[in-house]
C-alpha cells in the first residue's frame, strides 16, 4: 500500500507570534510522511500574509478575502490540497516529539476510524478535556460541570480529567484544535458545516462521520501542547455571542425540540438571537 500524504491546514486571525511558534514545533517535529502546511488567513489586521511570504515561504498562504470564520476557513484550506489526510490545526498549538506520527500511524492502522484527536495539554502541561459525548442539555452540563471544577483545582475533577485523559478510544467528539481525518471522509460529509461561524463544527463534523457508522478515537500517546482561545482573546464579547450561535445553530439541526427552549434563554440573557 502507498504511503498516506497529509495536509495540515491552520485558520489563522491576528495570531502571527503563536502562528510561528506552531510552525517552528511543525518543522522541529514533523510527521514520518510527506506533507504540506496551508494557512488561511481570515484578514489578519498583524500583517500575517505578508509576513508568511518572508518567513516561511515553503507555506502555501491563502487570502480568504475577509473574516471567513473558522469553518468555512478551513473548508477554504482544505480544497485547497491534495492529500490522503488532512489536519485541521489551530495556529496557539505547538506540536511535541512523535506526537502527529502517531496520531497518523493510530488512524491509518484503525480501518474503521476516520478522526482522530490525540491529547492536548497547556504551557503548565495540564491535559485538556478536548472530547466528550454528543452535544446535548444533559451532556453539555456535565460537560461544564467538570470542567468549571477542572479549572478550580476540584481534586475530584483533576483526578477525573488525569484518567480520562489517559484512556485512548472511541468518543463521540474530538477537539478541532487538532483533528486529523481521513479526506475520504471529509468529503463524504461535505467538510464542515458552514453555519458554524466558530465553535461546535468540530462536534457537528464528527456527528456526520458517526452517522456513517465511522469511527473517532482519542490517541493519548500523541501530546499536543494548546494556548487556548488566543483568536478570541482581544474580542471577548464578539466571541461569546459566536459561541452562541453555533450552540443554537447545533442545537437547531440536532435537538430541534430543545432549539425553541434555548433561543429564548439566550434572549433573557442578552443576546440577539433569531
């Protein structure tokens, strides 16, 4: 069989300094097989196009023309390669030694697989709960139950997210952050969902590939260092009402009974929603 080609593709917003710091540690540690990287850059303010051209000229830069948002970015990255795999890969990531050699070996051994998300840490080393069930009430409360417990330091809750973090398998959903799929796959399920401006897309594309009966995976053995919410940081508020749309927009093709009952929470709590 002929050795799989990949494609990382990374959606960038006014994040030059951890954009290069992610493809320093792609360079420093790249995967056992041929691959290329493509930004797409949704109009940075920082001068990242420009910047690309000097810096890393081997990169393929892509203008999308404007603030695509992180899906339809992406969809923009990925049609723009030719690959057997492709990675969706957020510029505030930096890679670690082996990491996405495994992450590829885990996948292509996995017949029945086609995502793959390995374990993603913070600059303390801390893991990330980066999966979890399908998105629904119930599971997005325990979801952030566990979270918001996580980040306070609960023992029980670090203790849970150390095991869980530990169990490579099947989950409903990995994180986007760092999400390789098979293209296959990806194209079988017309890419990411484009009414997701950010947020939940990654939830939404590994629902579509379930749906085929495909598998996703967690791959603890792959390590992926993770800066969260970089993009977002210096529009909070912008980016809070993002994450809303896409959780009623989900929730509006998954859970259309509970879509009503959320929209008008959202609504009570401020914002604009339709």
């Amino acid at each position: 069989m002929a050795e799989p080609t990949l494609a990382i593709v990374i959606v960038s917003y006014n994040v030059r300094a951890d954009l290069d710091r992610c493809l320093q540690s792609l360079v420093a540690h790249p995967p056992a097989i041929p691959t290329t990287t493509t930004v797409v850059d949704n109009q940075s303010a920082d001068g990242t196009l420009a910047w690309l051209g000097r810096a890393w000229p081997t990169v393929q830069a892509l203008d999308a023309g404007g603030n695509l948002g992180f899906a339809r970015a992406n969809n923009v990255g990925i049609r723009a390669t030719a690959s057997d795999l492709v990675l969706l890969l957020n510029p505030d990531t930096e890679v670690t030694p082996g990491a996405l050699s495994t992450l590829v070996d885990t996948l292509v051994a996995d017949g029945r697989a086609a995502i793959a998300g390995p374990r993603l840490v913070d600059a303390a080393g801390r893991p990330e709960l980066s999966f979890g069930p399908m998105m629904g009430p119930w599971a997005e409360f325990t979801q952030r139950r566990l979270v918001r417990a996580y980040e306070a330091a609960t023992p029980w809750a670090v203790a849970r997210v150390a095991r869980l973090t530990l169990e490579g398998g099947p989950r409903d959903w990995v994180s986007g952050a760092c999400l390789l799929a098979r293209r296959a796959d990806l194209e079988a399920v017309g890419l990411l969902d484009e009414r997701y401006f950010m947020y939940t897309e990654d939830v939404d594309l590994c629902a579509a590939v379930r749906a085929r009966g495909r598998r996703v995976i967690f791959v603890p053995d792959a390590t992926v260092g993770h800066l969260r919410g970089r993009s977002g940081a210096s529009a909070p508020l912008e980016t809070e009402r993002r994450r809303r749309e896409s959780q009623l927009a989900f929730y509006r093709k998954h859970h259309p009974a509970w879509a009503r009952l959320l929209a008008w929470w959202l609504r009570r709590r401020g914002f604009d929603v339709r």
